[in-house]
C-alpha cells in the first residue's frame, strides 16, 4: 500500500457529509449544468495549458507555475463537480465557481508544484507509460474516461464507478444513509483517476501506483510518525 513515509505527490482527499437527501441526488444533473458550462471551457484551456507546458518541459525541464497553477485549478474545480454530483454523491453542498483551494469544502485536491521534470520522461508520459492504467481505467470508470476529453470533464462516470454510485444513490433513497464500505471503495477509483489524470497532465513525473487506496483520506496526508516502531512486547516467562 501507499504509505505516509512513501506518499504518492497527487493527494486526494474527500469526507462523506451527512445529512445526504434521499432525493436531491435525482436532480444534480439539472444543478450541475452550469458548472459543466464553464467545465468544457476551463477543459479546452486545460488541453492548451498542457501542450505549452509539454513543449517548456521539454526544453527547459521545469513546468512554468503559472500554467500549472491553472490545471491544478481545473483539477480542482472539475473534482468538487465531480465529488458532488455522479462521481461520489459525497455531499449536497453546492460547489463553488472558483479554481482556488476551499478548506471548508469536503473535497480537496493537491498537487506540489515540481521544481524538475524529465525532458526524456515526458515524451513518453502521457501516453505509452500511461497505457497501463488507461485500461484498468476504461474497467473502473468506463470508456468516458480520457484525459483532457472537454465533454466528460477529465472522467466520465460509467463502466464501475457508475454502477457502485448507483447503489449509493439506491441506499440514499430507500435507507437515506451512504454505506460506509461503499464509499471507502468509490473514493479509491476517483483517487486512481485523478492521480492518472494529474500523470498523464504532465504534472508529475512519480509513476501512480496501482492500487486502490480507499477512504476519505489519502495516505500522503497521515502524519508521519516519528523514531523507530516500538518492539513488540514478548510474553514474560511462566514462573517455574
């Protein structure tokens, strides 16, 4: 597993916001449109942003900050939609307009900012490197996922995802609660695809493990603990 003392630089973190709606979730496609609005446009900027910054890697090494501020931007825009409306069903609060971080939003995107990227890596990145989890992706999420794709917004939400938020969306409606288990193994595909996206953006160069670090909670953001582990206790001897 992904661990705090070897965190993965994409952190997605997220936490489920009780009370849900049992029926709000049946009308987000409505109230996410306008957010979908400026999403295509904010996705083609991103497509743009991310050729400059391919050719600037490419002869310079470095990613210039202003154009990663603004995918990362994107990023985060695109998972509050996302994390509110049919790729987690995590929240009935309404996302904001706004590229910037939000702390009092539950979902949260962070990227460091490289200070070097490999000029030799980044040619192949995006797509032959990628293509591994391009595939276990296309199970997971769906065929909608592609990166940079305006119309889905960086992920779509068939194939896996799709269906497991489905059964939340039932849970909500009939039980009006969002099962635990349910949502620890959402949050680790949307993990996935954002770590994947971020990659394939050319945002880092550190290989996305593949695994499903599930939950609300991304590893990278545990403490790390200090010192050595503690040995374990042994049993004292029997007394003869």
């Amino acid at each position: 597993m992904t661990t705090a003392q070897n965190p993965y630089p994409v952190r997605v973190n997220a936490s489920l916001d009780p009370p849900l709606s049992r029926w709000l979730w049946l009308v987000k496609w409505v109230l996410v449109i306008p957010h979908y609005v400026v999403l295509v446009a904010l996705w083609a900027g991103f497509a743009v942003v991310t050729v400059v910054a391919f050719f600037a890697i490419l002869f310079t090494e470095h990613y210039p900050r202003s154009l990663f501020d603004f995918n990362l931007g994107v990023l985060r825009w695109t998972w509050r939609v996302h994390y509110y409306a049919y790729g987690a069903l995590g929240t009935d609060r309404y996302p904001p307009f706004s590229l910037g971080e939000h702390p009092d939003y539950p979902a949260h995107l962070d990227i460091p900012y490289p200070q070097h990227l490999s000029r030799t890596v980044v040619l192949v990145k995006w797509w032959l490197l990628a293509l591994p989890h391009y595939l276990v992706l296309s199970v997971l999420v769906g065929g909608g996922w592609w990166v940079g794709q305006p119309g889905n917004n960086g992920w779509g939400v068939s194939g896996l995802l799709g269906l497991l938020v489905f059964i939340a969306a039932i849970s909500l409606l009939f039980r009006g609660s969002y099962p635990e288990p349910l949502y620890r193994l959402i949050l680790g595909v949307d993990r996935w695809s954002l770590r994947v996206t971020a990659y394939a953006a050319l945002m880092t160069d550190a290989y996305p493990p593949f695994r499903l670090d599930q939950g609300g909670t991304d590893p990278g953001s545990l403490p790390v603990p200090s010192g050595p582990s503690p040995m374990p206790l042994l049993p004292e001897p029997a007394a003869g």
